[in-house]
C-alpha cells in the first residue's frame, strides 16, 4: 500500500536528505516549500509554501505523514534582538507549522494511521547564550507538538526531533571553518556534528509503522550534548 508524505520545506539539507530517503523507500511524496528546484528534480510534486504568507495548498485527497522541516538560525545576545526577531522566528517555526497542519488535517484524518514530525532543537533542553529568539519558538514547537498528540490520537501520531547542530546549509555560519567545525565537534560527547542522513533516518522510522506505539516524544539526535556531560 502506497504510503503518501507531504514534506513543507525540504529543498536542502535535513529535508532534501529526508525526501531521497522516504522515495527510496517507496514513498509517494508531495512537498509545499519556498524555492522547489531540488525536490522538483526528483520527480516530487511540488507547490510553493510560505510561513509568512496565507496557506492555500492542493493536497492529495489522503495524506500518512506530514513532516514541517522549515527553520531558522539566528543567534544574537539578547540585548540585540528586536521584537521582529521573536516574531519572525515564531512566524517560521511555529505559525508556519500550525497552518500547514491545519491546511493537511482533513487529508491526514481520512489515513488509518497517520503521523506528524515537527523540529525543535537541543537549545529548548538546554540553556545556550545568543539562543533566545529561536529557543523560544521551537520550545513553543514542542508544546504544540504534545498537545497535538493527545488531541489526534489515536488516529494521528505526533512526535519532534531536537537536533544538535547539524551538517547543513542553514548551519553553514555556525562552520565557516576548521577551527570552528572542531570546537563543535569537541562540545559533543560523541566528538562529531550531526549529518543530515542522522536526522532523515530518524523521520523515516517516525512515518513508519514501526514507531506505530509512539506519540507525543521529543528525541534528541544531538551526539549526547543534552545528557552527558564530558569531564573538562
């Protein structure tokens, strides 16, 4: 039986890598993101989404999973952040995410089994300088990630993956260089930065029927960092 995704976002990194896995897999995936050339390139149906702009989306008549993959990095001390900052983050992590569910849940409800995957990051577990803004929203993420879960079940399975700082081009700043890629590296007990397949792994098993008994859990692909502490 075809197993239908709808991926919002997608065009690189966690998403792209997200959505090579679920068609290898033999997923039939649709995706509603900004710019779609990448995903436009593999044969997958695409339509433009924005979390800042109105949600009229063309969805398949039955969708099994839907995975909300936009997200932002912008970190400054929090004596420079503006409100526009707060907002505009909540507006792409968080806003974004409500209007994509809302827009799909009538496709997601006609599933016998259906599942939604949402983004935080390991910043809501755990104190970081410069991470005020966008801590704030992914934490808002995993509230509406729990609350959802209990609201949808049994039918509708909710569950958001906390990565660390992961091998991307949105983490690209944050790895200019050498130097850099190695102080990141050391901060994790297993003394290495996420890769996106890591994280596009986990998304895979969460659509899959082998995670049928799970719902409402934040996992944490972050090397250790949120529970281990290496001696200095």
């Amino acid at each position: 039986m075809s197993h239908t995704t709808l991926l919002i976002g997608g065009n690189s990194g966690i998403g792209l890598h997200t959505a090579k896995l679920l068609q290898s897999k033999g997923h039939d995936v649709h995706a509603a993101l900004r710019s779609p050339d990448a995903l436009s390139s593999l044969g997958i149906p695409t339509q433009h989404f924005e979390a800042e702009s109105d949600v009229e989306l063309t969805l398949p008549e039955q969708i099994d999973s839907l995975v909300y993959l936009p997200g932002s990095i912008d970190l400054k001390p929090f004596h420079r952040l503006k409100l526009e900052d707060f907002q505009n983050d909540l507006t792409v992590n968080l806003m974004g995410a409500v209007k994509a569910i809302q827009a799909a849940l009538p496709a997601l409800k006609k599933s016998p089994s259906a599942s939604i995957v949402l983004f935080s990051t390991v910043a809501v577990q755990m104190g970081m300088p410069f991470h005020a803004s966008i801590a704030a929203a992914k934490g808002a993420i995993e509230g509406l990630g729990r609350s959802l879960a209990a609201e949808l079940a049994p039918k509708i399975r909710v569950n958001i993956i906390a990565p660390s700082l992961t091998d991307t081009d949105l983490a690209s700043s944050l790895l200019r260089n050498d130097a850099q890629r190695d102080a990141a590296e050391k901060r994790h007990p297993l003394q290495q930065i996420g890769q996106p397949d890591d994280v596009a792994a986990l998304v895979a098993y969460l659509v899959s029927p082998e995670s049928k008994f799970i719902t409402g859990q934040v996992f944490r692909p972050d090397g250790g960092l949120s529970s281990t502490k290496l001696f200095s």
